[in-house]
C-alpha cells in the first residue's frame, strides 16, 4: 500500500475580502447553501482546493516531485466538531508525488466480520522524509512571496516554533493526515507481488477481476480520481473483449 501523506499550514490574513471562513458560518451559510442548491452558483459550486502546483523541490529532478494544493479558507482545529476560523485565513497542504515508504491491508481472519488490519507506515523510507521537509519548506516559501506575504498576518498553524528538519518531520509523524489516495494493495502486473495478471483477473482464480485504485502498481503521481475513472473505462472495455 503506498499513500500520500500530508500537512495542512494555515496563515491568518488581515481581510475578510481575501477569506472565505465567514461564508461558512452562521446567516451566510445559510444563504450561500440556498444560492448553491437553486442557482447552482457561488462559494459553494466552487472546488475545495482552487490553486494547486505540481513542483520541483530537488533541482535536480526531471519532473515534478511535490503536488501544493491552496484554499481561500482555514479550519478551526480547537473546535469540536468541523468549524471555520472566526476571522480570515487561508491554507495550504503539500505531498511528495511518488512516496517510496510501503504499508499493507492484512487480513486477519477468514471470518469476514473481521477488520482487515491496515497500516500506512507514513514516512518510513528516507525519501518520504526529505520530501516531505521540502514540501513543508515550499510552502513556507510560498507564503511569504509577494504579493500572498502582504495579505497575511503571519502562519498559525505550526507557527514560527517549528524550524529544522527534525521539528518539521515531528510535526508530520504527529499532525500529519492521509492524502485519501491510498493505493496498490491488489496490483496489477508479472512480477511475484502481482495480484491481478494485465487483465485484471485474479491470479489462480476463475472469474474474477478487481478494478478500483488498489490495482495501481504504484502511486499515482497527483490525485487519483481521474486517472481511476479512466482505469475503469479501460476495464470495462477488457471485460467486454474477453466476454466476445
Ligand atoms: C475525502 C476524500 C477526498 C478526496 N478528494 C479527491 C480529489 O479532490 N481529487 C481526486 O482526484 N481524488 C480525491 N479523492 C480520491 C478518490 O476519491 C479515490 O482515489 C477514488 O474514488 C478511488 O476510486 P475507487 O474506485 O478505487 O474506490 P471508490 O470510489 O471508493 O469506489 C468504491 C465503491 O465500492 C462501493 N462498495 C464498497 N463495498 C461494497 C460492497 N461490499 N458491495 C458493493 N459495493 C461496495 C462503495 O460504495 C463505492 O461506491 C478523495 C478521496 C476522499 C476519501
């Protein structure tokens, strides 16, 4: 199982024109979920994250090794359930794109009612690491370019505390979350680890297939939804061929 792994920075910003935290909350809300389920229109029609990058965080690198994704809202994590901050601000998270560190989904019982045993090993492989500190620094560059640095008061969250590498990956392995693109525990392919032969069918057994992201050989370099649903169009295709 391989699996993006991330940290969400959030910076406080000196205008309610520049956020969009008050339009989740109290009268607004109300009036922009309205406008959205009669108009189709405005804050709630529009995606989660509007910025995104795909980057270069090694110079040498061929392609880019770090997604950056940027939202006009900041999330209240003192709170007890899901709430916006009560004044302006933004967020950012970034990944490594190609994470070397493996988990696994384990069954633990032929007994179906028993949890499969899931661990995501974040951050083992030394890669995983030293991109994640670039992905975290990224982001503190891109806060404080201009013309973002004069729409900010300063970061919230982790704040000036958090320095060095080994602060940053701390924080990470504490307050780090899940990508949700999780991937590769029933991969495709010829090699002894292969689950599933180039057909999708399930080796050593009779008529069946598996198609959804854990067929991935490996991760998938951006978000996973996309290429899923272009997979699955292929899928259908190779059924059919196979059932001529
Ligand atoms: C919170 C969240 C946010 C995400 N944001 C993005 C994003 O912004 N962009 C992006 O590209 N990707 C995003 N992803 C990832 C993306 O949604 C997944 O990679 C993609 O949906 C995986 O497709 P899948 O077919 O493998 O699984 P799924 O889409 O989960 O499909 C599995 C289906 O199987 C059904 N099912 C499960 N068990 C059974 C059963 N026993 N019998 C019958 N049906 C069953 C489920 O109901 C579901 O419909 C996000 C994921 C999450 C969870």
């Amino acid at each position: 199982m391989r699996e993006h792994y991330l940290y969400m920075v959030q910076a406080r910003m000196h205008h309610w024109r520049d956020s969009q935290n008050r339009q989740f909350i109290g009268m607004r809300l109300w009036r922009n979920a309205l406008q959205y389920f009669v108009f189709r229109r405005g804050v709630m029609s529009l995606g989660s994250y509007q910025v995104g990058g795909f980057v270069k965080t090694d110079p040498n690198a061929t392609r880019p090794d770090v997604q950056l994704m940027m939202a006009p809202y900041s999330m209240d994590s003192g709170a007890a359930g899901y709430a916006f901050e009560p004044f302006p601000g933004m967020q950012l998270f970034s990944y490594p794109l190609r994470p070397r560190s493996k988990g696994h989904v384990r069954i633990e019982s032929a007994d179906h009612r028993v949890p499969a045993q899931v661990a995501a090993n974040y951050l083992a492989d030394p890669y995983d690491q030293q991109m994640s500190v670039n992905a975290f620094r990224l982001m503190r560059n891109v806060l404080a370019a201009k013309p973002l640095a004069s729409l900010l008061v300063g970061e919230t969250r982790p704040g000036p505390a958090v320095q060095s590498n080994d602060e940053i990956l701390d924080l990470y392995r504490r307050e780090g979350q899940s990508g949700y693109h999780a991937c590769g525990t029933c991969k495709m392919g010829s090699d002894a680890l292969a689950v599933l032969d180039s057909r999708l069918r399930v080796r050593g057994v009779e008529g069946l297939r598996v198609m959804d992201l854990s067929v991935t050989p490996t991760m998938i370099s951006g978000n996973t939804n996309g290429p899923m649903m272009a997979m699955a169009w292929r899928a259908g295709g190779l059924i059919l061929e196979d059932a001529r």
